[in-house]
C-alpha cells in the first residue's frame, strides 16, 4: 500500500510495448499498446490489487496520454479504461483516432 512518502513514477517500455506505474520502484500497474504508424493502439491496462483505490491507473494513463502527445503520436482507445478516461478528459480529443474494425483485425494479428 502506497502512502504519502511513497515515490510513484511512470515509465514507457519500449521493448515491452506498455508503460508501468512503479511505486516505490515496484511496478503497481501497466498499459499496454501497440503502435501502428502515427497511432498508439492502447489495449489494456490494469493495476495490482495491492494497489487498488489508489488511483494509480488514472495517473498512469495521464501520464501515458501525455507522452503519447509529446512524441507527436496519436491515441486509440481499443482499452475500455483508456476509452473512459479520454471521455472524462477532452483535453486529449484532438489526437484521438476512433476505433475502427481495420485497428481490430491488425491488433488481433499484433497480438496473435
């Protein structure tokens, strides 16, 4: 459990294609992508139920969407909680892509 002298940082990792939430240097939770061109292809996320009700996952995809935008990326929420936060956060609108049956089947292949 996470508390006010807790150090949370986010990392993108690359090679595993997700960012982590890392809570006093232990992952607390991930999102995971796929890029595909210009589109960041967000298609799951969770957190460890160590670290439940913490609001870790909304700090990380923040955190994600942030990066996403710095890099000159588009976002696709295939994720339902990547989805839920772009509705609750309109900021991010004008680099979000619909999702669209193309993305599903070549995230279908991506995936195996």
């Amino acid at each position: 459990m996470s508390d006010s002298s807790s150090t949370t940082t986010v990392e993108r990792k690359d090679a595993d294609h997700r960012y982590e939430i890392l809570v006093d240097g232990r992952r607390a939770g991930l999102t995971a992508y796929r890029d595909l061109n210009r589109q960041r292809v967000f298609f799951h996320t969770e957190t460890d139920e160590a670290f439940a009700g913490q609001g870790l996952a909304s700090q990380l995809v923040q955190q994600a969407l942030d990066d996403v935008r710095a890099s000159g990326m588009r976002i696709v929420p295939v994720c339902p909680y990547v989805a839920k936060f772009l509705k609750r956060h309109d900021e991010f609108a004008d680099i979000t892509d619909r999702v669209t049956p193309d993305v599903l089947r070549w995230l279908r292949a991506q995936l195996g």
